[in-house]
C-alpha cells in the first residue's frame, strides 16, 4: 500500500477498512450470499474468467457482478450481456476497491435487486496485483489470477497477494509454449508463499482448466451456505 | 493512489513528495545524470529492457540503476552481472517507489561511486501500473512499458500512466500473433489519453524496436546535458 505520514495513519486506515469489510460480510451472510474477491495485475484475465463464468453456470446459481476500474464502464457493458446484475464502481485515482466502495455498491445492488434471490457476488478488482490484496472488502474468499506472461518469479517478488489469496489461477496457459516459462516452477513459487492456497491452471482461449474453477466456486458457494444456515 | 482518510491528507503527501523528487532531481542537475523511471504492470519487461538497454549502451554511457522490488533482490542480481552500480531498494508493502526512498538510493550511489562519472540512472519501479505514476522521485522523464498481452483497452481503464508518460514501449510484440490483438488500436487508445507521447513497439525476444528505444534514451541525455550544462 502507500506509505503515509505515519504508521498510525496506515493502521486506521487498514482498521476503518476491515470494520466496513465485516459488516458487508454480515450482509452477504444475511442474504445468504457467498462474495468472492477477484483480483489480478491488468490483463491477467479476470474480465474474461468473468464471461465464462457467467455463461457456464447461469443454470446453476443466481449470479452478480460489483465491477471496480479506475475508469470506463468497458469491462461492465461486457458483463452486462451475461443478463445479471452488475454494479459498476469507477475508482478514480484509487488503486483498489475498498470496503466503503463496495458497500455503495451493495446498496445499489439492494435498490435494484432483491439480494436474498441472488447466491454469488463476484467482486472484480482493481487490476493491481500489490494494494487491492490489503483491502478485504467482505468477501469470503480471495481469487488471485496471474498470467504465465507475467513470469515465474512474480509470487517472490509480490509476495501480500499470493499469501492472501485462497485460490490462484495461473491463467492464459495457452500461450505458454511461445514463452521461455517452466508452469511447474509457479506453482512452486507460490507455494513457497502459500503452502495451502488451491491452484488452478486454466486457459479461457481453449477453456483448459475451467471446469476445475468452477467446481472450487461452486463447492464454495455450497460450503458457505451450509455455514450461514446453521 | 490510496484513498487516505481525506483529501488534505492526500495532497500533503503528493507536495511532500514533489518537493523530494525537486531535490532529487537537483543533485542529479548538478551531477550531469539523466534520471528516467520505468513503470509498468508486473511482467511487462521492464527488468529484460534494462537488461538488453545495459549490454548495449555500455560502451557509449556510463549507467546506474535504481531497482526498486517489493521484497527480494531478483532483479538487482540480474542487472548486477553487466558490471553497472545496481542499487536495490526494497519498498516492502508500498506499492511503489517515492521520492524519499530514491533519496536514499542516491545516498548510498554517493557513498559508494563517483555521481560525476554518471551519464544515466535508470530507475525500475514496483511493477504497477496505478500508483507509481503518482509519484515523482526526480526523473526527467517517465517511460512506462504496456505488454500486448495485457490487451488493448488498458490505456483506457488506466489513464494516468499513460497520460503521464513520456515515452511508452508496446512490449512483448513477438506474441501478438498468437494474441486477438490490433496492435494499432493500443496505439490509438494511448494516444487518445496522450497525443504526444512517444510510442515505440518492442520485443525483448526478437529485439526488435530496441535500436528505437536506444535512439529515444541517448537523445534524452543528450538533450539533458545540453540544458544542465548552459
């Protein structure tokens, strides 16, 4: 994150963010919404892992998107296709969405929606593979995509990001045979900083890998509702 | 940049930062150096231009590099074996290099090499392509790096980098065929947020465009030391 004056400022910073960030869960977890964080450096695929999601499991869960970018409403009008609700979050300056963001967003959605009809939230950061994975804003579970374009050594050299996140996505493996890349070498990179984080490789151009992601979203969907109806 | 608790916060510390990149800038005036600062998302190849930049120019400019990683000396390693002063700054959780860390850098480039046998500091920032943009650490121009990979709109969803920019390097052209890209829409899209900036296409891998690049940075200095020295 930024360095500020002072610690302290950076600490109530962090603070006032995770209160907003459990009282959003709170209100997921009444509506019996499971919230996931989806977050990556620019262009590693979260938009597109988005489509597919959406189309592939329409049938199966009752789905909506909070969409944060900086600018534009590009990656929302692509989401608003798939016929579910997405609430569009232009950050401005900021580098991540924050807890206070995503609940206007929330609200939005409650306005708009009945959000007790609706199963999944699916929160698109950022695309910032440094600030967004310090500001939890309500989710249930971090998704971290990183592209094998990026190289081997990003999980050592950003290590917040791997660290926090439940499920990584080496993504765009389709293009590994035109890159002087080891895939095994990144998941074992990973591991270093994540030694229980779930890895996924998928390709969202030959769709490799997606019926993996969508089994771990699905089976989180699953465990989530059992945990808030007990 | 982070969204602090108010606005008067943020402005303080973009002038405190300001007034740091000023001073920074009149030690390497003073010195004869031309200071650039490279920025882009991770693994857009800002580590392998410095790289192949450092193994080219070699005979023609003396060069230093200011490497600034989240953790980690990965990069300053890689650099170190072109016989070049490499200075290592590890920002730890910020997101980005700022003026008062640079200082630092410069500090220990001081203590341990003569500044007046420098012709040119490259500084490579925390792979981002938000929040470096914002601050300043005494550069005479900003070069920021955009992967096709990342894909065309991204000049769009991040505007500041690319108005910011001096020059912008459309990276990693060698995977472009195998990529639904127009590499002329990136080029359009940049220059809709900056219709001045200088755009050169490059591959590390084929090295194509890199005597454009090299042509773009010598004229830089050049044109530096004509104004520091009248």
């Amino acid at each position: 994150m930024h360095q500020t004056f002072n610690a302290a400022i950076e600490l109530n910073l962090l603070h006032a963010n995770q209160e907003g960030a459990n009282h959003n869960r709170t209100h997921f977890d009444e509506w019996g919404i499971t919230c996931l964080n989806l977050m990556s450096s620019p262009g590693a695929g979260k938009t597109v892992l988005l489509e597919k999601t959406l189309a592939a499991l329409q049938d199966k869960l009752s789905m909506a998107v909070i969409e944060g970018d900086m600018t534009t409403e590009l990656d929302a009008d692509r989401l608003r296709q798939y016929n579910v609700p997405v609430i569009p979050i232009n950050t401005g300056r900021s580098c991540h969405l924050d807890s206070k963001m995503v609940a206007g967003g929330i609200h939005t959605l409650k306005q708009e929606y009945d959000p007790e009809t609706i199963d999944l939230v699916l929160v698109e950061n950022v695309g910032n593979l440094v600030c967004p994975a310090e500001f939890e804003v309500g989710e249930h579970a971090k998704v971290a995509l990183l592209s094998v374009t990026e190289g081997e050594d990003k999980p050592l050299k950003y290590p917040v990001m791997f660290q926090e996140a439940d499920c990584l996505l080496i993504s765009k493996i389709d293009l590994a045979p035109y890159l002087d890349i080891d895939l095994e070498r990144i998941a074992q990179n990973v591991r270093q900083m994540n030694p229980d984080v779930k890895i996924i490789y998928v390709s969202a151009q030959t769709e490799v890998g997606l019926n993996l992601w969508f089994d771990w979203l699905l089976t989180q969907v699953q465990n989530n509702s059992l945990v808030t109806t007990t």
